[in-house]
C-alpha cells in the first residue's frame, strides 16, 4: 500500500490513527514487503469492497521470522519478570486507547457488528492485562528433598520461540489470548493471522512496538497459511505452536508437529449442545439460546449448533425462539445489527447445504432458511424445528446462523444426544434442579460447560476442550503451561 493510499483506506474505514493501518509482514522489527512484491487483495464481506492489498510472503520469509525470534529469545527471557510486566501492561493501556480504531478496522475485515467488535477488543486487551500480572509469578518451587545433603528445587523456563495461527473469526482476541501468555512466559513469537483478517494482527504489532516490545520479540508475517506455517512445523526453532481453528487443519499441524516434538495448543471445532430442561426459566433460556447462537453472526466455536429441549415445553420453546430469531436486524457491521455478513461464500453455502438437508429428511423451518436479500454473504437467522438425529447440522459444525431444534424425553436420552459428537469444546444446560445441575455437569464431555446462561469466558478462566475438540487451555495460569518447560534441578551442599 502506498503512503499515499492510506488516508484514503483509513477513511473508508473509518480509523483516526492511520499508522495503524499496516500492509507489510513485522519481522524483526522492521516493516517488510515481500520480495516479489507479491499482495493479497482483503475484502469488506458486507459489501465486497477491497479494503486493502496485504504482503504475501513466502517460506523463505517464515524462516527468516523464525531466525529473528530465536535471535531476540535469550534477551527477552532474560528481563526480569517486572520489566516484561510493565510492557504487556502498556500494551493493553494502548489497546483500550485505541480501542474504537481496532474496532472499526476489525469489523471492515470481519464484518462483525460494530459493537461485538468494540467487546472483542475489551477481551483481547483483558489477556494483555492479567498476563502482565502472571508474568511475575512462574516461580521456583522448592520440594522436601527425598535425598540426603541435597537441595531440590523445581523451575519454569520459556521453551523457545513460539508460533501463533490464528482464525479470521476472533482476529485480535486469538491472537492476544495466545501471545500474551507466550511473552509473559519469556518466548518470543512468530504469528500467522488469517490471510482473510490481516489487518487486526498487523494493527497490534504497531501498539506492540509502542509498548516497548523489542525487535524480534513478536513477529507476524502474512500470506498463504501453507507457505508460512508449513515452515515453521519444519523449524526446529518452534518449540511451541498455538492453533486456532478447525479440527481439520489441527490434525494435520499435529502430525506436521511429530518430527521435531513441538509443544501444541489446538483450539479446534465445536459442535455445542444446548440442552434444556422442562424445569427451567423459559424465557431466560429462550434469551440465553439467542445469545448462544447467533453472537458473531454464528460463527463462532462456541456457538451452539444442537438444541436438545425436553419434550413438555417444546413447542413453547421453539415458537418464542422463532420469534426472537425472526426479529433480529441483519446488515452491515457499521450501522450495529443483531447479524452481519458471513466471512465467504463457502460459509454460505454451508448454511444453505445444512438447511436443505435438514428439511429433506423432514424437518420444518420456523424462519429464515435462505440467504438474506442484504447481501451476497448474508444469511437469514434460520430455525429448524423437528430435526432428525441423522441429519447434517446434528453432526456437523454449521458454523452460522442456522440453528436445529429437537426434542428429548429423558436425562440420559439428553446426555446421551449431547455427547454423541467427536467434539467436546462448550455445553449449555439450562435448569433449575440442583441435584441434576450437578448430575449433567460431570456427565456432559465437554472442556467448559455454562449452566443457566452463556457468557463463560475470560482472561482468568481455562479455554479449551475434550475430543478432538483440541489440546491444552488457553487463558488462566494454565494457559502458560504450554510455553514452559519443567527444570528439575537436585544440588548437593555436601
């Protein structure tokens, strides 16, 4: 992108801070385009505008991050704790000043109302403000010696560079959950975002080196995931990879990973549940439900994709469901709706194939069921009623507004239906029985399970799930378990 276009883009989208606006890969400090000059084109989904061309960089220039994060690692894991503390810390104070830029800048490139963008940069920020506070904290753990005239002590140590993948549905969150426990951990970092969602990743490394993050310390480089992040799963530099996305790729980094031994964090699909009970708060499930399925326009892991609902208020659920599915707005980030555009074309056909399938094996649609006359890569919120257990969204991730509904006469038949799924990321359980509250609890397989509501996450808590679902947490002081290694070191005063 040439100076002078960036006004231009930073009006259209609408950001004060135009050096915010990045179109080059960050490698060791520097700002660099690719040798071929080679861009990718980004596009606005609500509209299909080009918002910008982005560096497409190549293997050569992965391995060259790669060197450059080796290259700044014993420095960096040589701070002492307070001193990495104080840049995180600044750097989420910057975050949350510039919070309104990031947003917009994120909903041009997600399409994400504006508001759930303003949220998603609270949260990524949040990461960025309880690490600084955790980087103080790995300490040595003294152990009662088992040996005469020996000392044992226990230590953490940062395990080296780490790769960071992240998804083009959360592109500053992702990226700030993972490498805000990376840096407090003392690893330095190569990151990939999302070829779709570039410009979130390239925005933080700006604030990062206004924070005092030193050179080679955090690097992204953007272009084709193949060519980047098939290098780094060759480096034996990269001790670490943190993975975001399907449980597709995730198996492949996986056995990609086994030739060098590289630790892996593996935040893959989710197919949810939500499971409710006759004895439930209708209405607050009815409520709950909405959130759970259509936040982020429904593409989200977390999103729930099966809705289990006990048979004596079945109806009443699924009607006062349509409904609220019926009502809400969907358009363009910017003017705030309830939905916004689905990320490509794929996405939506991916809606439309799980809705017809559906109904061809006899389901009825309550509403929606077709794209959205707002646009190309919009679809309408979509309730399915009676869905057959052989269906494709019943076992498949829809990963959009498309949501199915069927009913259940008993607790096992519930439990039973909810687990029966390769994957095991979020449950949600609604009703008012303390005793099978408890019950339900230990028999859902799944990492995280909300009972009688849906907002779960944050900073302090371990995300992650069961099955293939992935592996390792993310977030909370586990979070930083994949980005140390165990020193045990035993000395002998005799």
């Amino acid at each position: 992108m040439s100076e002078t276009l960036i006004p231009k883009i930073a009006a259209l989208v609408g950001i004060a801070d135009t050096a915010l606006l990045r179109d080059t890969s960050f490698i060791g400090g520097t700002w660099i385009k690719a040798a071929d000059n080679a861009t990718k084109a980004v596009h606005n989904p609500a509209n299909g505008a080009v918002i910008g061309d982005v560096a497409c960089m190549t293997a050569e220039d992965a391995k060259r991050a790669a060197k450059a994060a080796q290259d700044a690692w014993p420095a960096w894991a040589g701070l002492l704790p307070q001193e990495r503390t104080a840049i995180l810390r600044r750097w989420f104070e910057l975050m949350i000043e510039h919070r309104e830029d990031l947003a917009k800048l994120m909903t041009a490139e997600q399409g994400k109302p504006i508001s759930e963008a303003r949220g998603e940069i609270d949260y990524a920020a949040a990461f960025l403000e309880f690490y600084a506070e955790e980087a103080r904290r790995p300490n040595i753990e003294s152990v009662t010696s088992h040996l005469p005239d020996a000392e044992v002590e226990v230590w953490r140590e940062p395990v080296g560079v780490a790769a960071l993948i992240t998804p083009w549905n959360f592109p500053s969150a992702m990226l700030t959950r993972k490498a805000a426990a990376a840096l407090a951990a003392g690893c330095t970092i190569v990151a990939h975002p999302s070829i779709e969602t570039p410009y979130s990743a390239l925005a933080l490394a700006e604030l990062a080196t206004r924070a005092g993050v030193p050179a080679g310390v955090f690097n992204v480089v953007t272009g084709n995931a193949p060519d980047i992040v098939g290098a780094w799963m060759e480096d034996p530099r990269i001790r670490a990879v943190s993975f975001t996305g399907s449980t597709e790729i995730g198996r492949l980094l996986y056995r990609q990973g086994a030739a060098t031994i590289k630790r892996l964090v593996l935040e893959l699909g989710g197919h949810a549940p939500f499971v409710v009970f006759a004895d439930a708060d209708l209405d607050q499930a009815v409520e709950e439900a909405i959130k759970a399925k259509f936040a982020t326009s429904g593409q989200d892991c977390l999103g729930a994709n099966r809705f289990l609902i006990e048979r004596p208020i079945y109806d009443a659920f699924c009607d006062a469901f349509a409904a609220r599915a019926q009502a809400l707005s969907v358009g363009i980030g910017m003017d705030d709706p309830d939905i916004g555009p689905l990320m490509n074309a794929k996405a939506v056909a991916k809606q439309q194939e799980h809705t017809d399938d559906a109904v061809a094996r006899g389901a009825r649609v309550l509403c929606g069921g077709t794209k959205h006359p707002a646009g190309d890569l919009f679809f309408a919120p979509t309730v399915l009623v009676d869905v057959p257990a052989d269906a494709k969204i019943m076992h498949e991730e829809t990963f959009g507004p498309v949501a199915a509904i069927a009913a259940f006469d008993t607790e096992d038949e519930a439990i039973h239906r909810a687990n029966d799924t390769e994957y095991g990321l979020v449950a949600y359980l609604h009703t008012q029985d303390p005793r099978r509250i408890y019950r339900a609890s230990r028999a859902l397989r799944f990492g995280m399970v909300a009972v009688n509501r849906t907002k779960v996450t944050g900073a302090p808590i371990p995300f992650g799930g069961m099955k293939q679902s992935g592996l390792g947490r993310e977030g909370s002081r586990l979070g930083l378990e994949a980005f140390t290694e165990i020193k045990y070191v035993c000395r002998d005063w005799a």
